[in-house]
C-alpha cells in the first residue's frame, strides 16, 4: 500500500513539475519584461546592491523559484501533490462507508452528508500523511522512482485513479441518500 499511495504521490509530483515547466516556458518573456523593470527601478537600491548585471538578477530570480516550488521538504510541488493524494483516497473512503450503511451490516446513523465527507476527508487524509510522510517516507521512495523509467504507465495508472474516484464520489451520494 505505501509503494502504490508514494507512487501516485509521485505522479502528482511529475504532474506539478509540468504544469510548474509549461508556466515558466508560456510566460517566459513576460517574466523576464517585469524582472527587466524590477531592475532598472531598483526598489530600496536592494536589487543592484545583490546583482551585477540583469541576467545575475534573472537567474538568481529563477534559482529562488525553482528552490520555493520544488524543495522536496517544503516546496509548492510537493505540498500540492500531498493535497490531492489526501483528497484522492477520501471518495473511496466514502464509497466504502456508503456501501456500508446502504447494505446494512452495521447500523451507521443518519448524520448530516457534510460531516461524513468531513470525517472521510479527515481520515483519508491521515492515511496519507502515515503511508507518505510520516518521516519522510517519500524522499527514499522518489529517489528510486527517478531511477526507474516506467512513468508513463503510472501517470495513466494515477489518471484512471483519479477518475474511479471522482465515479466513488458519485456512488457514495446515491448510495449514502437511498
């Protein structure tokens, strides 16, 4: 279970950095205008004062970018990628607990359905967090999957996840209302 959740983490992971690829490559001259701007305007005399020349100022301006979105501790990438990996096991969760209560083995009380997809969340989200990031789990796990070279078939693998579970989510609001 952990290889599979740390390797769809990973896709999510591929997918931020792509998304993170096509921004800088679409906006790229758009950027690098404003950073032109920023630097001829020297705010506060800071800028001039830490850069030589425009293309320091760039480069050290796309260094901190690169280090905020894609630190494997604490970077953008990697915090999105843990949000849907959270979300992502919550509809099965519920799927689950629907079935359960539709079919009636164990009685679960009428409560309110935003409380149960809050209690859902909560819990799937903890299941993540202890399969993948609980002492920085996913750190090994991504070193050995950069090595491997079979990403596309877990990008697709991680699509059609994504896609049972937005169907759970829809199982789950019949079953939980019948």
């Amino acid at each position: 279970m952990k290889l599979f959740e740390n390797r769809i983490l990973y896709s999510f992971y591929c997918f931020e950095q792509w998304i993170d690829g096509s921004f800088h490559m679409l906006f790229r001259g758009v950027k690098v205008w404003s950073m032109k701007k920023m630097y001829n305007l020297n705010p506060f005399g800071y800028i001039k004062k830490r850069n030589k020349s425009l293309d320091e100022y760039v480069n050290n301006v796309y260094l901190a970018a690169n280090e905020a979105a894609g630190n494997l501790d604490y970077g953008l990438r990697i915090s999105h990628a843990q949000g849907f990996l959270g979300v992502l096991l919550g509809p099965y969760m519920m799927l689950a607990v629907s079935l359960v209560k539709y079919f009636g083995p164990v009685n679960i009380p009428n409560t309110s359905f935003k409380v149960f997809v809050l209690v859902c969340l909560g819990v799937s989200y903890l299941i993540a967090y202890l399969s993948a990031f609980k002492d920085d789990v996913y750190k090994a796990y991504f070193k050995k999957f950069k090595k491997e070279k079979n990403d596309l078939k877990w990008h697709v693998l991680t699509f059609f996840v994504c896609l049972g579970s937005l169907y759970s989510v829809y199982l789950s609001i019949v079953y939980w209302n019948k």
